[in-house]
C-alpha cells in the first residue's frame, strides 16, 4: 500500500473515532431534551418525581436519580432501556403506569423500519439518566465518616 492511501486510511479512521465520540457527547445531551419533553411533567426537573403531574396520578412516581444505589452501585442500562421501550414487557407483571415509549417514538405513517432510532431515541434517555445518578456511598466514605 503506499504512503498516500495509508495517510487517507487512518484519516478515516481517525474521523470515525472523532465522529463515534462526539455522538456519545451529544447523546447525553439529546436525552436531557427528550427527558424535558417526555418525561419532566412526571418524574420532575431533577428526576425526583417530583413533576407537575404528581397530585394528578394516583401512584408513586419513583425518583430516577437513585436508580444506582437501588442496584447496590450498578445502573442497569438495558433493564432502563426495557423499562423505557415497554413493548416488550409481560403483562404477568401488572398494568404498565408509564407511556410505551417505543410506539410514542414511532412516527406514524412512515413505511421505513424505524427500530433504529427508537433504539437511539431511548439509548439517550437511558443515558442522560444516568448522568443524574446519586453519587453511591462506599463502605471506606461511611468508615471514614465514622472514626
């Protein structure tokens, strides 16, 4: 291969990797706005279900901000995005109190499979509500709190 094609190669790649990146950057910020606009009037601005729609419903909304500590230091990542999506969840587990938002992020009257942008879609709600994660206490923090 000569020098000219291996400097076009890797600019390519270099560009991948920069594009991959700054995607993942935006991602974040792409569920914040789906977060405003879906999900805010329940679960709150800061996630603590604490929304304006709270005196409305006759359940508990949970505050999303403590999803790691309720999974002893781990964000389930794909247990959120099923949760989100709903279209596949059993009905042997009770009614679902939230939107399906795998057919809500469905554009209606489109031939094409949209399965892809669902998937980003709800990727970047899962991703921005991670971003708000409670910090989780270690077992040194409450050591050290202690002596």
């Amino acid at each position: 291969m000569n020098h000219g094609r291996m400097i076009f190669f890797g600019v390519v790649i270099l560009s991948l990797v920069a594009i991959t990146a700054s995607r993942g950057a935006a991602t974040a910020e792409e569920g914040k706005l789906l977060y405003q606009v879906h999900c805010l009037a329940c679960h709150g601005e800061t996630g603590r279900g604490d929304g304006p729609m709270k005196s409305q419903l006759e359940i508990s909304i949970p505050d999303l901000t403590t999803i790691t500590i309720l999974n002893e230091g781990e964000f389930p990542t794909e247990k959120i995005n099923q949760t989100i999506d709903g279209r596949h969840e059993s009905s042997a587990h009770g009614t679902r109190q939230m939107p399906v938002w795998g057919f809500t992020f469905q554009s209606s009257g489109r031939d094409t499979d949209q399965e892809a942008e669902v998937r980003e879609r709800i990727s970047a709600l899962t991703t921005y509500l991670e971003s708000i994660q409670q910090e989780v206490e270690t077992d040194s923090a409450t050591h050290d709190a202690g002596d």
